[in-house]
C-alpha cells in the first residue's frame, strides 16, 4: 500500500465522516513565569506571535506594560510594576518591556535577587533589538556595580566591561554616569580609569546632548522618497518597534504633567525619509492600545535640528476612528496629504469588525505642502475644508 500524505488522510478521514469537521490550528506558544528570562525562548515566542498577526494578545500585553509605567514612574511602585511587567509579558514579551522590567527590578533593591533578575531581563530586551542600544550595556552595568555592594566577589571587570561596551556603541552621557550614585565607588577605580583613558573619551564628552539625538536619529530605518502610508496601513502594523522614554526630550506628546509619560498611548518608530546636514525628517506613529481594535493611530512628520530641536511637525497619516483615516505620501519633499472617510458595508454598530469590510473610501479633502531646504513644512494647497489635526473638519 503507498504512503498517503498526513494532509491527504485528514481529507480522507473528514471526507468519510461529514458530520464532523477537523480543522488544525496553530497554537502560539506561550511563556510561563519560570522562563520570562530564557532569551532564545522567548524570542522564539515573539516570532510565532508576530507570524499568527496575533495582534489582540500585543494589545492585551500593551495595556498591562502602561499600567506597569504608571505604577513604576507615577505612582513609585516599583514591586507593583514588577508585577505588572511581568504579566504584560507573559501575554506577550516586547523589548521596552523588558527594559523597563529591569528599572524597576533595580530599583526595588537586592530582595530575591532583583539585580541578577535585572541583568537577565536587559539581556533579553537586547536579544529583542531594544533601542538605544547602548543603554542596555549601560544599564547592565549600573546592575553589577549594584550587586558588588552586596556580594564582593561580583568582578569589577563586570562593570567596567559593559560600561566600555556602552561607549563604543554611543553612550556619550558621561554627566549620567559621574550623577549615577550606584557608579560612584566604580569610577575612583584603576580598573575605570584605565578603560576611560584608553576610550579618550575626554574629547567627546562635551557633546553627549548632542550624541543622545544622534542616537535617536540611528534608531529609525531610512527610507528614500518616494515614502507612503495607504489604506492598507494607517494602523501601522508593520512598524511596532517601540520608542525608548529615553528619547522623550525629542517627542513631546510623550510627556505630561504627571510625571512626564503617557500611559494612555505608545510610541513606535516608523522610518527617517530626510537627512540633510540642516536637518533630519522622521515618522513616528503614536498609539492608544485601550480597546481591541481599531485603535487610534497617529503618524506624525517630524523635523529637527542638528542640536535635536524641532523644527516643524506635521499629522502625516492616521486611523483616528473606524471611518476617519488620514494617508499621506512624501515624494522630491512634496508632501501629499488626504482625509478620507471609510464606508462599511455593514453598520459598524451592528456588525463586528472581523466580520464587516470597507465597502469603499470617500474622499474628504486633499492637502499639498512641501518640505524646504531649512526643515520647515510649507503650505502649498490646503484647502478650507482640509484638517490638519485628528479630527475633520465638520461636513
């Protein structure tokens, strides 16, 4: 008899007894708490999650992380942001928050090895492409030299070697690292000394503001012109690399009064479509995970300075609501901006999402503006009707 096919055989059996219906589905793995720290593990997870577009587990995961922030940054809980790290992760493991699980591991303090667990977790936020990169070595280190004054036999060489690691990958903010209380008895060490002299890093030390944008800039992937977000990609589903908090200075909707974080909303790089010696044009996209779908999204065209002062800021495209989308198009810097309205073809009311499609897209109003040799963002053609905020303009 032949070898029949595995799939062949599950038609074979389905064909031989109708009133039951076989179907094979693909679970995702998931972690439990015991593994949040095995790195290939963990990114195994990442990939099968991002292959099934699980996307209902990242927005899940997404509400914990910023619950966790506010524990951590607002309300100074750092074991009730702990908590919450964790669960975000379990759900679904992003580099940011692993990152953030490694502050606040530090800190809670020593108390059941919190420090050893901080190293672990910047190693797997690394493992996941957290950016700036330098600040996981960075951070790695200021978690050694803490642990070195509890446990002596910890290798200054511990310190000195991701700090060394840190400096060759950009770290320049040296002002940081002499105001770190935990760096303190480090840097009066020979073992320092030795790997800053040979670093010279005397020389660049005057400029670390200026190498933290610089950071910024070399964490977008470029794009060249033409550059377009269309129908398909208003939500942004293709760009989920978070932005660090460590870049806040250049994204000012990022702060509030509180305590200078949205918890409501994440931010994600999206690509750099300019860079001239007078100024570098960036895309990020801002976006609120509350909900399960449809959640607002908003890319913004950002300007900015060599020193990393903006220059001018433009809405570039969005998914503000289930009818009202924004697409945009930068082309030989014209930039082509129009506010669309979605029709259904069910009320969206009634019918869920996942059920419903667009039927089509009405055109509300189209914008034209152009990016000038300075970084400014000029009018070209902007009609009375056009809105140049998340909202449209009244029909």
């Amino acid at each position: 008899m032949k070898h029949i096919p595995f799939y062949l055989a599950l038609v074979f059996l389905a064909g031989c007894s109708p009133e039951k219906n076989y179907v094979l589905r693909v679970k995702p793995q998931q972690l439990t708490e015991p593994e949040i720290y095995n790195r290939d593990l963990v990114y195994d997870v990442v990939f099968d999650a991002q292959e099934l577009q699980m996307d209902s587990l990242r927005n899940k995961s997404r509400q914990l992380f910023l619950k966790g922030m506010d524990q951590y940054a607002n309300k100074k809980d750092a074991a009730g942001a702990i908590k919450l790290f964790k669960q975000s992760i379990l759900i679904f493991p992003d580099a940011k928050t692993y990152y953030e699980l490694g502050n606040a591991l530090l800190d809670a303090g020593n108390a059941k090895d919190n420090y050893a667990s901080a190293i672990s977790a910047y190693g797997v936020a690394e493992k996941l492409g957290f950016k700036p990169e330098p600040m996981i070595d960075y951070k790695t280190a200021v978690a050694f030299a803490m642990m070195r004054k509890t446990d002596p036999n910890t290798s200054i060489y511990n310190v000195t070697g991701n700090l060394e690691s840190a400096f060759k990958k950009g770290f320049l903010d040296t002002a940081l690292l002499y105001a770190d209380p935990a760096l303190a008895s480090v840097i009066r060490t020979e073992e320092f000394k030795s790997m800053y002299m040979q670093l010279d890093l005397e020389k660049i030390s005057k400029n670390a503001a200026g190498n933290l944008f610089a950071l910024y800039r070399a964490s977008f992937q470029e794009y060249r012109q033409p550059f377009e977000i269309t129908f398909d990609n208003v939500d942004q589903q293709e760009h989920r690399q978070s932005i660090s908090y460590g870049f806040a200075g250049f994204i000012p909707e990022m702060e509030n009064v509180s305590f200078g974080r949205d918890v409501s909303h994440d931010f994600f790089y999206v690509g750099k479509v300019a860079e001239t010696p007078a100024y570098t044009a960036v895309l990020y996209s801002s976006i609120s995970f509350w909900g399960e779908l449809m959640q607002p999204v908003t890319t913004k065209l950002v300007t900015y300075d060599p020193a990393g002062n903006i220059i001018a800021a433009k809405i570039f495209a969005g998914q503000f609501s289930a009818e009202k989308i924004k697409v945009g198009k930068i082309e030989n810097n014209e930039i082509t901006l129009q506010d669309y309205k979605r029709i259904w073809k069910e009320p969206i009311d009634k019918v869920p999402f996942d059920e419903n499609k667009v039927e089509k897209y009405e055109l509300v109003a189209k914008a034209t503006f152009r990016l000038t040799e300075t970084g400014d963002i000029v009018e070209v053609s902007v009609p009375a009707n056009y809105s140049d905020s998340v909202v449209f303009a009244k029909q």
